[in-house]
C-alpha cells in the first residue's frame, strides 16, 4: 500500500495552520470548523451560512484546501448553507490514514463524509481536481445531487497535457521552492489574474499553497490521476449541470475541453470563459460569480 502524505514537522505543519487561519479570519462571511471521522483520516470541515437554508457542498482544488473558498462564499450562503471538505491525503487540516488514490475511494471517502455530517442530498461545488471527485461521486450516487458546478475540472473528458504533469511534479514534489512554486501557480492564471494573486484574499492563500507544499510530503505513488472517463452517467442523471472552462487553459485545450463536453454532456451548461486560465475564479471573478449566482439561486 501506497504511505500517507502528512507534514514533514510539527513546525511545518503549525506554519501552514497559521496562514489557513489567516485565510479564515479574511473571511467576509463567519466560518465554522470542525472534524468527521472517516476509515481514510480525520477530515477537516468548513461550515458557513444559516443551518437552516438548504446544503451545499464545495470540494476544493488540488493542494489549495478549503480556504480557497473564502472569495467565493458571499456567494454560496445566499441561499445555502455551506459545507466545505478537506480531503485527507491533500494539503490541508485533514489527516490521513489511508491514502485515496482513485476514484472509487474518492467515493468512499466522500460518502462517508457526507454520511457522518447527516447531509442527505445537496448541491455540489468542485473546482480543479475538485470538480473530477466532485463527478465520480455525482456519478455513484446521484440521488445524493440537487445540482452539481464544476469550475475548471481536470480529466474527464481529456488527460492533462504531459508537460504539466511533469512540471507540477517537479514543482509540488521533486524540488519544491518558493520560486518554483508560485512560478507553477502564476502559470495557471492569466496576467491580469496574476495581479490579483499578489492581493488578498488571494496573497493569503497563495501563501498558505507555497509554505504548506515546501513542509508537506506527498508520496508519488499515493497521487490522485484525474484522467478522462465515461461520463455516460453524469448524461442521464435529472441533476442540473454547469460547467466552467477557461478559453486559456494551461492544463487542457479549452477549447476542445468545453466542445467535448457539449458533446458529452448535451443537456448541461458548458461555459467557455474568455480571457480565463485554470484559475477562474482569479482571472473572471465576477463573470464565476454571477453564473453561480444563476445556477445555485
């Protein structure tokens, strides 16, 4: 069996918290924090909005956690209230015990999560690698999804180039820096976008990415590979879909990505965003904003 990814140190790992608590106390809208119990680790879990409106879960990109939901909650608590999941293995406040290192343990852990919070049926929110969890698990159970948005998904419907694989795991695993790393997230937006990741809310989570990554060790061997898959599925489910993919992608064609899943997904929402990298919500905040306002309200 592949070995858990955790902290290299105590002093890593408290380094890190303190810049996931800065990104929280940022934070426009109250955040609650809590843990569950799962056969995969402690899962660490945001909660925000009135308990009493409806639920909605939001799964964070790779190495990014929770806390990068902080720009886009005004927008989730409208009308819900908001659950946010850590996934163990990744760089957050979960902790693993066993590592999850393919899409049906991604369901696993994702059901069994949800089943200790009580959460019954919800909408989903993914984003990154996110979305691709966010899909497998819309796809296993979809009596569990009032409605499902992915923003800038990975896999699915094509592999991510070779190229950046390579410089992701040269970044993030071989020879992590702070050079290297915010060189390899600066790739993902657009120059205007890479304005904004010098500004909070952004700086701070940028910030938490560069500090975690350099103390955190991910064995190769336990990595996700968000691949393509048969999305035959997620086409019959009664869920709405919405997609987002950014018309400069660096990870995939955007293109191509969004004509494919027109293709695959006709009854769904796909929206090619213009002037847009893999980090939307960075590159066309208002833009992410006002279609998920459409789609969640």
């Amino acid at each position: 069996m592949a070995k858990v990814a955790a902290f290299r140190s105590d002093d890593a790992r408290a380094r890190y918290v303190e810049l996931y608590d800065a990104a929280l106390a940022s934070s426009p809208v109250p955040i609650t924090e809590s843990d569950v119990e799962t056969s995969f680790g402690l899962t660490h879990v945001l909660t925000a909005g009135h308990p009493a409106m409806p639920p909605l879960v939001a799964i964070h990109p790779l190495a990014f956690s929770s806390a990068s939901w902080v720009p886009l909650l005004p927008t989730f608590v409208a009308n819900h209230s908001v659950t946010m999941l850590d996934a163990p293995g990744d760089l957050n406040k979960s902790v693993s015990i066993k590592p999850i290192t393919g899409a049906g343990l991604v369901v696993e852990w994702l059901d069994e999560a949800l089943s200790a919070l009580g959460i019954q049926r919800a909408a989903v929110v993914g984003m990154s690698m996110g979305s691709w969890m966010a899909t497998h698990y819309a796809m296993a159970f979809p009596g569990r999804i009032e409605r499902l948005a992915l923003i800038a998904p990975v896999g699915l419907v094509s592999n991510q180039h070779f190229t950046w694989i390579l410089s992701g795991l040269l970044a993030n695993h071989l020879r992590p820096t702070e050079a290297r790393l915010e060189k390899f997230i600066e790739a993902t937006a657009t120059p205007v976008g890479r304005r904004r990741l010098q500004q909070d809310p952004w700086r701070m989570i940028i910030q938490q990415y560069v500090t975690g990554a350099i103390g955190f060790h991910k064995p190769v061997l336990s990595l996700l590979r968000p691949g393509s898959c048969d999305l035959q599925r997620l086409n019959s489910a009664e869920f709405p879909v919405l997609v987002m993919v950014g018309r400069r992608e660096s990870l995939h064609d955007g293109p191509k990505m969004a004509a494919r899943l027109r293709d695959r997904l006709p009854h769904a929402r796909i929206e090619l965003i213009d002037e847009a990298n893999h980090l939307i919500p960075v590159d066309q905040p208002e833009v992410v904003e006002r279609l998920l306002g459409e789609f969640l309200n």
